[in-house]
C-alpha cells in the first residue's frame, strides 16, 4: 500500500490517493469504506458491484470476526484468501475487528490476554496470535491491530486500561505480522484528552504503516468529538493515512475530514437502508439544501426520506430525479414503496445500491472542496442547512 497527500485545505481537512496492490485504479481520499458480512457488501451482489462509481468503491471492510463460524483460517488459506474466496480480485480489503456491543466499564488487570468480542457464535476471548491467524489466512490489503474500546461513559482509570491494553496488543500483533498487508496501528481513550494523546504517541513510534482511530460513536457528543479527534491526528505523522470508525452521519463525517482522517468506515448506509430510508441531500456544493418535503414524510429530515411512506404509495418520480445510479436510472419511489410493504428484500438491494452511489458522491463532493481550498465553508454551508431545516421541522410540528 502507498499514500500521498496531493491537496491541503487552510485546516487539516486533506485530499489524498492510496494505492493498493489489487486495485488497478488508485482510491482517492477521504473516502468511504463499503461495509459488508463476510467480505460482501449485505445487500449488493458482486455482478451489480460495477454498477457503483469505480474506484470510488472499490475498498470493501470486513470483520475476521464474521469468519468464527464457517471456514476455518487455515480452509481460507488454502484457498488463496478472501479475494480468491470471493471472486473480487480488484478489490481492497480491509480488516477491522470491532465489538458490535458496547462494553461496560470494568475492573481488570492490564494483562487481559485478549479482546472480548460478540461475535455469531457468542462472546468471544480473541487473543493476538488467533487474530493473527485470521489476518495471515485472509490476506487483506491493509488490517488494524485489537483494540480495547471503551464508550465515553468510562472513567479515567478504565480509559487508561484500555490504551495499556491496546499497545500491548499493538506489539505482539506486529511481531505475528504476515510478510503483506499494511499494518495500521490501533488507537483508543475514550472521552480522556490526554488518553488520546497518549495513545497517538505510542502508536506514532511503532512500525506501522496507517492508523486506525477507534472508540468513536460510542456516547460521546458532536461537541466534544473534535478536541477528541484533534488529540489523536496533531500527534501523528501527516504522511501516513489515517481510518476511523463510528462517524457515519454526513455532520459527523465532515468533523473527521476536518481533522485531517483519510478513511471512513461505517454502517450508516446499512442502516438506512434497513429502515426504509434513501439518501435525497443534493451533491451539487453551489445548491441550496431545499427540497421540497411534505410533513407526511414521517422519520424524513432533509437529508434523506422515509420511503416506507404512504405519500410515496403513487409516486412515479426516482428518489433523486438527476441520479445517475442503477435505481434511480429503472425504478420510482412507487415501486420501491410496494416492495418494502411486501417485504421483498429486492426493495434493499436498490436502496443499498441508491445510498451507496449518493453516499459516494457525498465523498466526492468533500474532495473537490478539499482541492479548491473551500472545504471549511463548505462544512460550515452543510451543517448550518441542516440545522435549519431540522428548527423549521420542529417548529411545523
């Protein structure tokens, strides 16, 4: 894996391009990381995968932990790994094992041999020679060590916990190491500042090649977050890349850019798409926010609309008329209306593939922001839009 810094906003927000070995077509940066289950996006099939912007979404990230139940490392392995298992030779992968639980603050020794994690076969102790087992079998492009993340709710003695832990787990993961793959150095704290701090320190001084920031979207506030994230990326090099997780809202997404993070890995539009909903923000950055909404749009607030909606029941439009993807280019909003009160998982495929493409552009828009200079306005223009249609719904109802 090779990055480059190629454009710098007055702030730390930066655009960027990785390469990686698999991928034909260099990945521009801030980007978005395509969340799947065991390697393939939930609901869009590899033949419909083109029909999404290359190589804007060409780095797909996966849990090991997806892999607890079914083929065995050593299985994977003698099949060439999880490109050859799954057929996307022109992919990136990229490993992130993370807790889908939120774990409570505890009262533990530093010397906790592993990380707990829930996984489909229950709550499990991984320890770094079995994680590394996963990563050597696997062979992803580039792969973050364990980590001990901690909500925000957690006091200052367990933050402290957590990075110990994870530096120690950084060390015996990198000396396990497989000869490919890029190495990105896991970082924790908490809501603690100077855990934070701490931690980036650590992490900087070890032979990594990128950096994964974890412990974000886990109770900490809008407010709070960028002092968090100015405390880890102030104190790591600016030539190496850098990935989060957590932040998916578009707001919480332009705070990560504006820190300077390169890689942004989420489940938000998974989510979406499980609740019906489809992304309608415009992507043109000289537009106004100002669509027309109706207040029958029940769970809509201006960035995306609930098409689960009786409104739509008739609706012979596209969900973004000027939308070039797949769905919005074959179906109306009627149809995927139907589809979703019959519960055909047709109606998820589409929003899936709508949302990514929408979200894609979101990613494309910031970038171009980024090289015209203008990113911070554009930040400033995006948030307060929200914000104002959000005061005018409440004040509608």
């Amino acid at each position: 894996m090779k990055f480059a810094v190629k454009a710098l906003s007055s702030g730390k927000a930066r655009a960027g391009v990785v390469h990686l070995g698999s991928c034909p077509s260099p990945i521009e940066t801030p980007c978005l990381l395509l969340s799947t289950r065991k390697g393939l996006p939930i609901f869009i099939s590899p033949d419909l995968l083109s029909s999404l912007p290359s190589p804007d979404s060409n780095l797909l990230q996966f849990s090991p932990l997806h892999f607890s139940e079914g083929p065995s490392p050593k299985t994977i392995s003698s099949i060439g790994g999880l490109h050859q298992m799954v057929g996307l030779h022109e992919y990136g992968f990229a490993a992130v094992a993370r807790d889908s639980i939120q774990c409570l603050p505890e009262c533990g020794s530093t010397n906790k041999t592993g990380a707990s994690f829930e996984t489909p076969c229950g709550r499990r102790l991984i320890k770094p020679v079995e994680y590394m087992e996963m990563i050597t079998s696997m062979k992803p492009n580039l792969w973050a060590t364990l980590a001990d993340e901690v909500p925000a709710w957690a006091n200052n003695k367990r933050n402290k916990t957590s990075v110990d832990r994870t530096v120690k787990w950084l060390d015996e993961c990198i000396a396990r190491s497989p000869a490919g793959g890029a190495v990105f150095g896991s970082i924790v704290g908490g809501s603690n500042i100077e855990e934070r701090k701490r931690c980036a320190q650590e992490v900087a001084v070890r032979n990594v090649s990128g950096y994964w920031i974890g412990g974000f979207g886990l109770g900490e506030s809008m407010e709070e977050r960028p002092s968090l994230l100015n405390a880890v990326t102030d104190n790591l090099p600016k030539d190496w890349p850098r990935m989060i997780c957590g932040l998916g809202l578009p707001e919480e997404v332009l705070q990560g850019v504006a820190a300077g993070v390169d890689l942004f890995d989420s489940a938000y539009i998974y989510h979406l798409t499980i609740g019906g909903f489809a992304l309608t923000f415009p992507l043109d950055r000289t537009e106004k926010n100002d669509y027309n909404y109706q207040l029958s749009d029940q769970g809509s607030d201006r960035t995306k609309i609930n098409l689960r909606a009786t409104v739509y029941r008739k609706d012979a439009t596209p969900i973004v008329e000027d939308c070039c993807c797949y769905t919005c280019q074959n179906h109306t909003k009627a149809y995927i209306n139907h589809l979703l009160n019959v519960h055909e998982m047709l109606a998820q495929i589409l929003l899936e593939i709508h949302n990514t493409h929408h979200y894609l552009g979101f990613f494309r828009s910031i970038r171009e922001a980024i090289k015209e200079g203008c990113f911070e306005q554009f930040q400033k223009k995006f948030v307060q839009s929200r914000r104002e249609h959000l005061a005018a719904d409440v004040v509608s109802v």
